[in-house]
C-alpha cells in the first residue's frame, strides 16, 4: 500500500473510492466540521471535497503534507487558489462530469417558467382544476440569451435549438468568432439583456461576475423576461431580481442557486413566479459517477506527477 493518504469531507462514490484505494489509503470523513478538519488534514497528502467543504487559508496552513485539492464537480470557488498557490498546493477539478445533468436541469427550469409547471402541478393535488389560469407562452421562437458560453452555456444553447430558438451568446472571456463557431449568435452584454425573451447564467462567481445581473441590468431587459440561473449564487442580485419579479419586470425565475445556501424561506424563495431548486444541477447517479471518476483519477495522476489535464491552480 502506498504511504499516500486521502481524505474525502463531502463524500464521493464508490466507484471513484475504488480508484483512489488502488493507490493510497483513504479516510471518508464526511460531514466534518471546519473545526475538526483542522484538527487532521495535516496527517494527509489529498483532499477531495464538492461545495460543502470550505477550504480555507487556515485550511492550507494546517495541512503541512498536503499535495493536491481535488473537487468534485466544477466550481472551485470554495477553495481560497491565493493560499493554495502559496502552499504551493495543486488544485484540480472535474469540469465535464457534470454538463449535461446541469444543462438538462437549465432546460427544466426553463419549461418550469414558461409553463408555471410547478404551481399546476400543486393546485391539482390540493384538488382543483384551474386550467383557464395557467396560459403559458411557448420556447418556440424565442430568443434565449446565454451569459456564459463555456461547456454549459454551449450544452444549452444546443438543447434550445431543439425548441427552434434563436440563441445570443456573450461570454467576457471567449471572442464574438468563437461564440459564433460554438453555435451562438455573439452580442454585446447589453444587446443580450434588450433582446432575450429568456436569460440564463452560466458564468462561475467571481469578484467580476458577482452580481452581474442587478437593477441596471434589469432595467435594460425587455418587460416580462425570463430569467433561469443554475450557476452560482451571487451572479444575480436577488435584492434586485426580487423587485423587478414585484414590478413585473422579470414574469419569472427558475433558480437552482443562491448567495446563500440554504436560503431559507425567504420572499424570494416563497415568490408565486419563482420556481427553486436546492443546487441540484449537478445532483444526478450519472453526474455523480462521472465526477468521482473523474477527480479520483486526476488526484491520483497529480500525486504520482503526472500530466493534469484539469489543473485549476
């Protein structure tokens, strides 16, 4: 057995355990409080954790052994990457695991909105028949514009197309022929927000992007937009969101995140035009499968000194 140790605090399955237990002895500590982890993580080489798990400078400071920080799905920003860069620690993802399970949940969403699925669905189990009252509007046509057009943004937009929508595509990081190549029609930030009947986010939270959709940004969209979020929480001012859902706005919002998690029954949560779900974009058996795979081999290849091919930091 290798002398290389792993600890996992948000779980991982089995599959991807069996991988990292072919080369180093694995400790499941699941559910461990911040205070206890840094109690041990300086008796290990790896850490693999998913959103919970916040991995914090005092984190890196105590985890004298470790190598590498693997996370288990895509967003990253759980783990400070300033102190893991001065710890001189790698840090890894696992980015394709979950792309279709959170494109497929955008696309949910968005039938959840235009169709007020939710709240048909709750009136007939409390025994009422109230069809004249859930008039919808169709995909069909519209135009949809996609914030973010990485692997996510792209997965939907080729979804949407299956609806025969016309797809606007702004990304701050990929030039206007790129978006083109990936299928989508390039506009400039505020040319998406004049022109989509739907918006979704798919744009991961940072110092730039947090809040990016807030009252000036609302107030460029069209009356009655749509808007769909199964990104991160915090891209979207929901303070703003919130008010333009009140004053008609935003007809309304399929959200999946949230600035904080659990939000609680707030008044955004509990808005009649708001469909939530609890961060399950990338919660299905397949997603999951393919991302314990995933990270359990890149942490693996990064403590044998092997080409990475998700190095984050």
């Amino acid at each position: 057995m290798s002398a290389w140790k792993v600890l996992l605090t948000d779980g991982l399955e089995e599959n991807g355990i069996a991988i990292l237990r072919a080369s180093a002895e694995v400790a499941d500590k699941k559910g461990i409080s911040a205070d206890d982890l840094l109690q041990i993580v300086g008796d290990y080489d790896a850490l693999i954790v998913r959103g919970r798990t916040k991995v914090t400078p005092a984190v890196f400071a105590a985890a004298k052994n470790l190598k590498v920080v693997g996370r288990a799905g895509v967003g990253v920003d759980n783990i400070d990457l300033k102190a893991a860069k001065e710890a001189k620690v790698t840090v890894v993802n696992s980015p394709l695991a979950t792309t279709v399970s959170v494109a497929e949940l955008t696309m949910g969403l968005m039938l959840s909105v235009v169709r007020d699925i939710p709240r048909a669905d709750a009136t007939m189990k409390e025994g009422k028949w109230l069809k004249k009252e859930f008039e919808g509007s169709e995909l069909y046509k519209k135009t949809l514009g996609v914030i973010g057009f990485g692997r996510i943004g792209v997965a939907v937009a080729n979804r949407a197309k299956a609806f025969e929508m016309d797809v606007l595509g702004y990304d701050p990081l990929i030039p206007a022929d790129e978006i083109q190549k990936r299928g989508g029609t390039p506009a400039t930030f505020d040319e998406l927000l004049a022109k989509s009947d739907i918006i979704t986010m798919h744009i991961p939270l940072t110092p730039d992007s947090r809040g990016m959709l807030n009252a000036d940004a609302f107030a460029k969209m069209k009356d009655g937009v749509r808007i769909v979020c199964a990104a991160r929480g915090g891209v979207i001012d929901e303070d703003a969101l919130l008010h333009a859902l009140e004053t008609g706005k935003v007809a309304a919002a399929g959200l999946d995140v949230f600035t904080a998690e659990p939000p609680g029954l707030t008044a955004l949560v509990s808005h009649p035009h708001v469909v939530c779900t609890p961060h399950v974009g990338a919660q299905t058996m397949e997603a999951q499968g393919r991302a314990a795979h995933d990270i359990a081999t890149e942490v693996v290849a990064a403590l044998k000194g092997e080409t990475l091919r998700w190095k984050v930091a």
